[in-house]
C-alpha cells in the first residue's frame, strides 16, 4: 500500500484551491490536480505492508495536533519535474514542527525516509510548461486545520486516487 500523512483542506478551501488551479493552468500550461487530490504532504510513507498501515493508522488515531492556521500567500515552482504550487511562510514554523513530532513517532516504529527538508506547499500543476508569473492572481487565503489524514494512493490508469485510512481525532474529541 503506497501511504502518506496530509492535511487535507476543509472543502470551501479545495474549491477556492481547485479554481485557482484551473486559472493558473491557462497560463502554465500543464495537468491540473484534481480538487480532491489536493493536499499538504507532512510525510511520505511509500510502500507499506497492509499490517504496517494498520498499525500506523492506530498510531494516528492515538496522536494529537494542535489546531494551527497556515497562510497560503506565495506561488511556487519546481523546475525539474514542472510542478508549479502553492505556500506561504505564516504559520510555516507550526507545520515544520508538526511534520518533525510525525517523524519522530513514525522512526519509533521503525519507518524510515524522513527528507532532509520540509517545503510545505500543494501542488496545482504537474507538468507544467513555464513557472507561474506576475500575471498569476495574488494569493491570500488561510488554511485552518485540526487533524491529520492517513492516505492511501492507488494508482490507476486514470491516475492516483486518494483513500483515506485514518485521521487523528479532532481537539475536541482528545482526552
């Protein structure tokens, strides 16, 4: 099972996300990312046995977050692969810290592939043919979040579709 940790965005933030994508893609030029595929990746996990996912998605439901907001107010680009995002530095500490306390409890458990940097961004584009411009619309939103998501990634000739396994409880459920 290909598995990842994400904040997975509230759906009015998605749309707004998914048609700023669709704006940015007339003018990049490349494949926009579905709506639902549209996510923060704290930590990829890559190929993990099914018991493994298991016992990490009871990890999950067992680890409390702190709520936190992220200002999305920058644009981004990858050259290489031509992947052209979204970010922002506000709030960037609370998630670079939240992405460390993951690692920490995923290499107790003996997983292993934590990057050597953490680039909180989501990806819009793929295979874009130019980066974004000063024509692009100026960003200012505000990403509210509460809990992190367990995914699944299952490929198909369709694509990637996301499945989610489990979810740490919102604050208010925590003991």
């Amino acid at each position: 099972m290909r598995l990842f940790l994400a904040l997975m965005p509230p759906p009015a933030l998605r749309r707004r996300l998914g048609e700023l994508a669709e704006r940015t893609r007339a003018r990049c030029g490349g494949r926009r990312m579905p709506d639902d595929s549209l996510h923060l990746t704290l930590a990829f996990l890559g190929e993990q046995p099914e018991t493994r996912a298991m016992a990490i998605g009871d990890w999950l439901a067992r680890f409390s977050i702190l709520p936190g907001s992220w200002r999305l107010d920058a644009w981004g680009y990858f050259h290489r692969p031509g992947i052209v995002w979204v970010g922002g530095g506000e709030g960037e500490p609370a998630l670079r810290d939240l992405q460390r306390q993951l690692w920490d409890g995923l290499e107790e458990m003996g997983i292993t592939g934590r990057p050597d940097r953490f680039a909180p961004h989501i990806t819009l584009l793929r295979q874009a043919r130019r980066p974004p411009g000063p024509d692009l619309p100026r960003i200012a939103m505000t990403w509210d979040y509460t809990r992190v998501e367990l995914i699944q990634s299952v490929v198909t000739q369709q694509g990637s579709h996301y499945r989610p396994l489990a979810r740490t409880a919102p604050p208010e459920e925590m003991p």
